[in-house]
C-alpha cells in the first residue's frame, strides 16, 4: 500500500504526565483526527505478546525509550494504513525520530499539521504520574487520577465499567528514569520543531479545561 497522500500529521509534544493523552482524547473527537499514541500501541503489543511486545515490556516498566527503527516501523505501518488525518501523542520523542517521520511523510507526499507543546513545570509531574489510574480495556483507554480526577466507583472506568489498573512505568522510581529520557532527548527536539510556523507551546499548568480551551483554539487554526 503506498498510503493516502492527503493525509495530515499533527503532533501533541510534552513530558510524562503533561495531559497528552487526556487532551488528545478530546482533540481527536473535536476535529475528527485519527490519535495515534506510541505509548498504547507498545502497551497493546506488549499485552499481546507480540515479538515487539516482548521486546518492549522490560524497557518500558523501566521508563527507558524503545529503538528508535522499532518504533518508526510501527508508526509507518499505521500511517499507511491511515484515512483521516492523524493525531501523534508521544511521538516523535527523539530527534532521529522527528527526522525520519519528516522524510516518511515526504516520500509519501503527506503533510505535517499542528506541533503542539504541553508546557508543564516538572514538579508537578511526578504527582500527577503516580496517582494516574488507566481503564484496562484497551479499547477505551480513559484517563483517571485518584486526587484530581477520581472515578465515580473506586477501581471501576465512569465510561465503560472495567477495572482500572496502575501502569507498571507510574512508580516514583521509574518516573524519574522517564524524566531522565525525556532531558536526553527533548531539546534537540523541541530544535527540530520550535522555529516551524505551525509550532506552538500552550500552559499545561491549568484545569484541563482550560488546556482543552488553548488546544482547541490551536487546532482550529488550521480548520
Ligand atoms: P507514553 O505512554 O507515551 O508515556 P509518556 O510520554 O511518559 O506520557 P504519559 O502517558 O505518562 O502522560 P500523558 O502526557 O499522556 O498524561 P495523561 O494525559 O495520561 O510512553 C510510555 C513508554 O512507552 C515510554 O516510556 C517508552 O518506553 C515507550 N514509548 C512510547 N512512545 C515512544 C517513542 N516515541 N519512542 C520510544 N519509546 C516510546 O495525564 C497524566 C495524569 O495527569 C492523569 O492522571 C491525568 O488525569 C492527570 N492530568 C492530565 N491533565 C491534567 C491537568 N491539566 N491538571 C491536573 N492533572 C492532569
Ligand atoms: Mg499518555
């Protein structure tokens, strides 16, 4: 398959626990965008057992970054696939990986849409990290927080009523491994991004809603 030219790619780019995950939830209803999460197709391939999965799980629950050739393989392969146009959430996440989807969608006549950073202080993101609490059925995926975000029922997803479950990378210890790939790796991309016209940074410091709001406003840009 030689994939569908017009499709646009927007980018979501933020560090772990920044909201890209519950923004993009929203974002992709809103404007009608395919979201595309590396994060949830690794955790996919590791509860099924896949080659790449099982290659995947140990680096993963240690908060290291999976290769990069893996992952492009696996974006590239959903990027073919695509009709509507897609949102990435968790990726790019190193340089090499923002150089070789900008050749990707180049060699395919495909575009690159919105760059956008969630731009959140570092301090308050290992709290947000370690109370998150995820619905276990892939399926659904919604996002929950003990403090902030509480389910109606303790345990149980408000939407489709499986259980929640903790993700083995949200411990204090593997959240600061997490933190110390993203330092390695986020300048030289945020380099990569920053001087583009269609990059922007909005405060992820606030309610969600708020965030939402800014997002929202950004994407609709480009309507
Ligand atoms: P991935 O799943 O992408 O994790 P991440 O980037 O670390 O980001 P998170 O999912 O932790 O956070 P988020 O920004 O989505 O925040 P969320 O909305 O959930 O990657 C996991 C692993 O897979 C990597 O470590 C790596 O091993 C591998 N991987 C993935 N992509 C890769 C790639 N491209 N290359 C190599 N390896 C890759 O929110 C977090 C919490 O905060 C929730 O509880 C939520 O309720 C709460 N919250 C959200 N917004 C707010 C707000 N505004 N105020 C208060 N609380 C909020
Ligand atoms: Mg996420």
């Amino acid at each position: 398959m030689s994939g569908n030219a017009n499709i646009v790619a927007n980018i979501l780019l933020g560090a772990p626990g920044s909201g890209k995950g519950t923004q993009a939830k929203r974002l992709v209803e809103t404007f009608s965008l395919t979201h595309l999460s590396t994060g949830d197709i690794l955790r996919d391939a590791v509860s099924k057992g896949t080659e790449i999965g099982l290659r995947a799980k140990a680096i993963m629950a240690e908060g290291k970054l999976v290769d990069d050739d893996t992952v492009n393989g696996l974006v590239f392969a959903r990027l073919l696939d695509e009709t509507s146009d897609v949102l990435f959430d968790g990726y790019p996440r190193t340089l090499q990986q923002a150089q070789a989807l900008e050749d990707f969608l180049s060699s395919k006549g495909m575009a690159l849409g919105s760059v956008v950073l969630v731009d959140v202080p570092q301090e308050v993101l290992e709290a947000r990290v370690v109370g998150r609490r995820v619905c276990s059925n892939n399926a659904c995926g919604a996002i929950y927080h003990l403090e902030s975000k509480p389910p109606k029922q303790a345990g149980v997803c408000d939407l489709c009523g499986s259980p929640l479950k903790h993700r083995s990378d949200d411990t204090a210890e593997a959240f600061q491994s997490r933190m110390g790939e993203f330092h390695s790796t986020f300048q030289p991309l945020l380099g990569f991004y920053k001087h583009r016209p269609n990059f922007r940074s909005v405060d992820g410091n606030r309610a969600p809603e708020l965030v939402f709001e800014s997002l929202r406003h950004v994407f609709g840009e480009r309507a």
